[in-house]
C-alpha cells in the first residue's frame, strides 16, 4: 500500500490494497497445497480409470476428488486460519 504508489504510481486505497495482498499470498498456497495433493493420488489410479472405460468426469468425481478432498482438507483449514488471523493486519493500513 505504501511502496506501489511511489515506485510505479498505483495508488489503491487501503482496504483493496489489503485485500489484494492477502488473496495473491493464499492463492499462491493453495495452489501448492492442490498440486501437492495431486500428486499424491497415484498414477494407477488413473491407469484403472481408463481401463474401466470410465469417462474423465466419471473419473474425477467419483476416483481421483475423493481420495484429493482427503489430503487436501487439513492444510487447506490451516490456510484458512491463518488467512483469518493475517487479515488483523490490515487494520494497520
């Protein structure tokens, strides 16, 4: 909020500034925690999918988003709540 309007000349008022920092920060983290939890499903998986003849939207929603949802939930909590108690910062803008 403070550097963007003296070094390029954005000036956002404080409220959106805030809001942008924090949801650029938690996307970047949840990115990584989907990404990780994808690669966490095993590759056989997918292979048994298809030799079922399982369509991919079959695939997803009844073999791969199950077993995703389960490695996904807790860190996406702790993201939350730390997204909760990070948004106490933006009263100091």
């Amino acid at each position: 909020y403070y550097v963007l309007p003296g070094l390029v000349g954005i000036d956002l008022p404080p409220l959106l500034a805030g809001v942008l920092a924090l949801s650029f920060n938690s996307a970047a983290f949840v990115a990584e925690i989907l990404r990780a939890g994808l690669t966490r499903v095993p590759a056989g998986q997918y292979e048994a999918a298809k030799a079922l003849g399982l369509k991919p939207v079959v695939t997803w929603f009844k073999i791969i988003l199950p077993q995703l949802l389960r490695a996904v939930v807790p860190p996406m909590v702790n993201e939350f709540t730390m997204l909760v108690k990070a948004s106490s910062i933006l009263s100091v803008i």
